[in-house]
C-alpha cells in the first residue's frame, strides 16, 4: 500500500495531522471546526500577534467563539506557530492565504507563492496539499505544480498522485451569515487526478455536511468564480436599476420587493453605495484579467465593474445634493455616517464601500463622523477615527446623517425622529413609520 493510500485511513480515523496556513477569516473557522472533528491541527502564520491571540485562546474572527478556540488550544487538537519548520510533521495541507488585486486589478498570488514555497522545502511523500484561496482558473495546475514538482537541491522531483496529492477547494464563508456557516454548505473539490480529489473530499467529509466532486482543479476554480461573478453581475444590475428608478422618481425598494413576489424566474439583489468584502469585488477580476489573456473580453463583468465602482462617487454626489437643498455645502459639513462595515453584523472592513464614501467627503471638506457597534476604531484615507457613541446630541448637531451599513443594532427610529435629515443608501430605515419626510432613500 502506497503512503496516499495509506493517507486515506489515517484520515478516517482522525489520525492525520492537518496544517492550515493563513489563520484568518477563512482558515481560522477551517481549522477549529477540523479539530472539533477529532484532528490535531496546527494553524500557520506570518503574524505574531494572532499567534499570540491564538495561543492563549482568544479569537480575532467573528465566526469563531473564543471559548471553542479555547477548547481546541487546551485538548491539544489545535495550536498555531510561525514556525514553518512544523509543516514537515504535517499530512494534509491546506492554503488559506489572501489573493488580492494589484493598484492594476491583476491578480497577486504573491502569497499562495511564499506558501507554496514553504510546503516545497518540507513536502514529502504522501502528503495531500489543498488550496483554498480564490483565484483565476488554472493557477493549481499552471502556477502551483511547478512551484511544488521543480527540482530542488538535486532532489528528483516527486510525482502527483503517486508521490502526494493536490486540489484545490474554493472557500464559501460568508462572515456572520447565521444560517449558513461551514457545515451546511456544501464544499466544492476538485483534485489534479482521482485520488487527489477522494483524499480531499475524504478531509472534507469530516467537516462538511456535502461535499461535490468536480473534475478538475480548474473547474473547481471556476466553481469559485462563478459564483461571485453571478453576484457581482447582478448587483451591478440592481445598482442600475436605482439610478434608473432615481431619474424615474420611483421608489427602487419598492419595486424590487414586489417584483419578489414572483415565485419563479427571479431572485432578489438589492443596489447600495457600492461592493464590498473578500470575494464580490475582487473574484470577477481575476476571470476577467484570465479571459484577457486568451483574447476574450468578459462584457458583463466588465460592465458590473463600471456600474458598481462608481456608486460610492454617486452616493457622494447625493449628499451633496441633499446639502445643498438645506443651503449647505459638504464643506464644512458636519456628516454623522451609520457603518463602516462593508455589510451588517460584522466589523469586516475589507473593500467596504464606505471607505470610498467617507474619502470622498473628505476630499469636499466634510466633517465625518462615524458610528459602526461593531468597527471600534479604523483609518480612512489616512485619518485615524474612531467610532462615536450615537447620542441625541450626536444626531442632533449633525447636518445629515448617512446610512452605508444596516446594522440592526442601530435604533433608526430614533435616529430618523432626532437626527435632521437621513440618506438611506440601505433601506435600512424600511419599517421607520414617522417622521419620514426626513428620509431620502438610494
């Protein structure tokens, strides 16, 4: 029996060590919920403060309860070290690192190479490496294999599915979703050959409630793409919609919950300030930028991008206006913003909108305050803030307040009653019954 086949029963029964490199929004609640499976897992990181966090059992992830953190530090079955040395004493791998746009929107897999590059000095027979990182279709083939099969110290090269095995299975975490976390959705797997995949699936099966096959890494890549892309796309088309309904004076929210009410043929997605998160702005680039390179233009993608990137500059322009109807300009305005935030019930700020809007009050001359329950503190365009308290006096010595996150903790009764006037970029302030005069909606 080969060591991959014989990866298969240490699997099964929970023998097999399993490292997670990059312990963030994505490997973090991987690697918790693979210990709660009964592994010994030990997480991986360039960070020496979340190493430390992570040691006396304090998490820095939503998603992750401190106390099943903690639980998993004190039984031994999960510790977390910068020590990359310790991947040798590892047998499943899995890659959970960033994979950001450059200022250029191309794709820097910069960090799945130094991973990648890590796993190469200790790889050894019968290991399994899985990447997890969102990328263009054909990086574990083209850009991970040679990374990891290129000659090293006169080594002779190991073999895929002979020597080790390696797929690539997407991350579909979506942060303080509370009806859909890492056991219910169902992990895509796609291997380099059969064996690769049933190894994965066979990791994932002990975590995840479904696991599906795919025949290749890079249609699992493109599992991952298509997604976001469909997400993407069609936010950019109910962003439209709003500047459409705007010229039209209709009410966008009211036309597109009455159009929910077909039961087949349509789904909902609602317009804002703009995309944010991990996955919706960035994931369309890189199956663009890849289409680019085979002389294929991505139409819609590129479509959706100008539609959405430009809704924070609208957004901008509407306070603006709402301003200038008061007989105030945005300089010198005193702006209280409702969220940072790029979505309700997290404190993720990654390519929030927000921080598009606020800069671009800034640059007029706003005074910007903000209040976010969940975002204590953060610097836009270079300006340490700090969240404030939502006080009468708050609200009421402010010019125009501005909701760009619905978080559901904020009393928007009150605040619309207290407040002058609110641009509700969110319909988060929908089931407000008085004093809506003050409201104007996106």
């Amino acid at each position: 029996m080969s060591k991959l086949q014989d990866l298969h029963g240490k699997i099964e029964r929970r023998e097999a060590v399993i490292g997670v490199i990059g312990l963030g929004y994505v490997g973090l609640p991987l690697a918790v919920e693979l210990g709660q499976a009964g592994f010994r897992v030990i997480g991986f990181d360039v960070d020496a403060t979340k190493i430390r966090s992570l040691a006396e059992g304090h998490s820095y992830i939503g998603d992750v309860e401190s106390d099943d953190l903690q639980a998993q530090v004190n039984s031994g079955h999960f510790e977390a070290t910068s020590d990359f040395k310790k991947l040798s004493d590892v047998d499943v791998i899995n890659i959970c690192v960033p994979t950001p746009l450059r200022k250029t929107r191309d794709p820097d897999v910069s960090f799945i190479a130094s991973a990648v590059s890590e796993i190469r000095k200790h790889l050894h027979e019968g290991q399994l490496i899985i990447l997890g990182s969102t990328t263009y279709p054909g990086t574990t083939h083209e850009f991970v294999i040679p990374l990891l099969t290129g000659p090293i110290d006169g080594q002779k090269p190991m073999v895929i599915g002979t020597d080790f095995s390696l797929a690539f299975a997407p991350e579909r975490i979506d942060p303080g979703n509370l009806k859909f976390k890492i056991q219910n959705v169902p992990k895509v797997v796609g291997g380099e050959t059969a064996l690769c995949t049933d190894l994965a699936c066979a990791v994932f099966d002990t975590v995840f409630d479904t696991t599906v096959a795919v025949s290749s890494t890079q249609a699992a890549e493109m599992v991952k793409l298509l997604e976001n892309t469909f997400r993407a796309i069609n936010i950019g088309l109910a962003n439209e919609i709003a500047l459409m309904c705007e010229k039209l004076d209709l009410d966008v929210w009211e036309v597109i919950d009455a159009a929910a009410t077909k039961p087949y043929g349509f789904m909902k997605f609602t317009p804002g300030p703009g995309l944010g998160g991990h996955c919706i702005p960035v994931d369309p680039a890189y199956l663009s930028w890849k289409m680019k390179s085979l002389n294929f233009p991505a139409r819609f993608i590129e479509l959706a991008t100008e539609v959405n990137s430009g809704m924070p500059d609208h957004v901008v322009d509407r306070v603006a206006e709402m301003l200038n109807e008061d007989r105030l300009a945005v300089n010198g305005a005193r702006i209280l913003v409702l969220g940072v935030a790029y979505k309700a019930s997290v404190d993720d700020m990654r390519e929030s909108p927000a921080l598009d809007v606020v800069k671009g009050l800034f640059d007029r001359g706003g005074d910007i305050r903000y209040h976010d329950p969940y975002v204590a503190e953060c610097e836009i365009a270079g300006r340490p803030m700090k969240s404030v308290d939502l006080t009468d006096e708050e609200l009421k010595t402010s010019d125009l307040v501005v909701v760009l996150t619905d978080h559901p903790d904020v009393d928007y009764e009150r605040v619309v009653k207290v407040g002058p006037r609110v641009f509700d970029t969110r319909n988060a302030t929908k089931g407000v019954k008085n004093d809506r005069e003050k409201i104007t909606k996106l």
